[in-house]
C-alpha cells in the first residue's frame, strides 16, 4: 500500500525542485541581472560623458565669443581714445616757425671790421716771405739768416702793435754773419696805419731780449716801402 501511494503521488503530484536546484538557478538569475545592470551603468556613464564633454565644448566656445565681444569695445574705445591725441599735436607743429623766428639775424649781418696785414711784399722786400699776411708763421726779408725769424707765435694781433716770439740767427759783438747761432727772438709789428689803400703793419723789427736787447722803434724795416730805417 505504501508503494502504491508512492506511485500514486507521484503520478498525481508536481515535481518537486530540490532546495539546491532553486538556489543555484537563484544565482545564475541574480549574476544575468547584476550583468545586465552594470551594462546599463556603463552606457548610462558613457551617455553622461558624452553630453559633458559636449556641454563644456558649448561652454568654452560660448566663453570665447563673449570674449572676443568684450575685447571689441575696448579695441574701439582705444581707437577713440587714440583719435584725438594725433589731432591735438598738429596744431604744435603747426606753432613751430613762430618759436624758431628770432631777431638776431641784424646782429650777425654787420660786417667786421677789416683786419690789417704785416705790411707788403715791396722795395727790398719784394721777394720776402711773410708780408701781405696775417699772422704769418714765417717772416723773411730776403737777405742773409739774420733777416730770417721762423716758428712765430703772435701773442697779439690787430691793436697798436702785435707781438710774437720765434727763432732767429744771433750774430754777437765782433761776430760774422757765419758764426751766428739760432736763438729766440722777439719780434714787434707797429706804426699801425694804411698803405695804398690797405690796412698794415707799416713797420717790423725783433730782438733779442736774453742779450739785453729792447725794442728800438728808431731802427725798423719799412714794409709799406720796402726800406731799412734808418738807411745804411
């Protein structure tokens, strides 16, 4: 009788699941399902992305134009601003020529007087060096070393008398001309004074003041003539 109850239920009855067979299949469901939603998540996170990288494109596009926008006033204030300030410096150049006008151009138009010159080349002076000049560096009179005084230095020039120093033959008491001796010597230009029309030194001489010479206005060469004075 219990076999045939045993059929019978077993004929009549459901089959049973095993506990092990419904939590192994609880599971294999459960691990479909926790796939299934970390796929979604990824697709979900990607979407995500998608729009912010979109977003901030948007953003960084939208922050330059206002950029750009904002930079244009400024660019244009400047140039405004800019305007002016070349308008207001062409009335300076404008103003120049009345600052550099000046009345001093009378002053510099009067002539100078004439300036005189060492006599001339005339009488026994006429193949000299020095006469007809003004400063001359070299004096010579044509004749013998002691007519001769070189490297002059004029320490005046234009008054009464003009004064220089150079270097000229020294010829001693009971010497001859070729025993002489180069020495400094003094050198007077006087009798200030015109010759035919020209303005000179109508009279030279020089000394040698080491030796006790002086100036003599009595014993000269007349370079307006071109005689010795007194004669010989």
């Amino acid at each position: 009788m219990n076999n045939a109850r045993n059929t019978a239920s077993t004929g009549s009855s459901p089959q049973v699941i095993a506990p092990r067979e419904l939590a192994a299949g609880r599971v294999r469901g459960s691990g479909r399902r926790g796939a299934a939603s970390r796929r979604s998540a990824i697709c979900t996170a990607a979407a995500i992305a998608s729009v912010g990288l979109a977003a901030a494109g948007c953003s960084a596009a939208s922050d330059a134009a206002r950029a750009s926008s904002a930079a244009a006033p400024g660019a244009s204030a400047t140039a405004a601003m800019q305007a002016p300030a070349t308008a207001s410096t062409a009335p300076t150049s404008a103003a120049t020529p009345a600052a550099t006008s000046s009345p001093s151009v009378p002053a510099s138009a009067s002539p100078a007087g004439p300036v005189p010159t060492l006599g001339r080349p005339a009488g026994v002076f006429a193949h000299g060096q020095g006469f007809g000049q003004v400063r001359p560096p070299k004096i010579f009179n044509g004749g013998d070393p002691t007519g001769l005084v070189t490297h002059l230095v004029w320490r005046s020039w234009g008054g009464a008398q003009a004064v220089a120093t150079g270097i000229s033959d020294y010829v001693g008491p009971n010497q001859t001309v070729a025993g002489g001796r180069q020495e400094p010597a003094t050198v007077v230009a006087f009798n200030l004074g015109t010759c035919d029309g020209t303005l000179m030194y109508r009279a030279v001489e020089w000394y040698f003041p080491q030796h006790k010479q002086a100036f003599d206005p009595s014993h000269y060469e007349d370079i307006c003539t071109g005689t010795y004075v007194p004669g010989a």
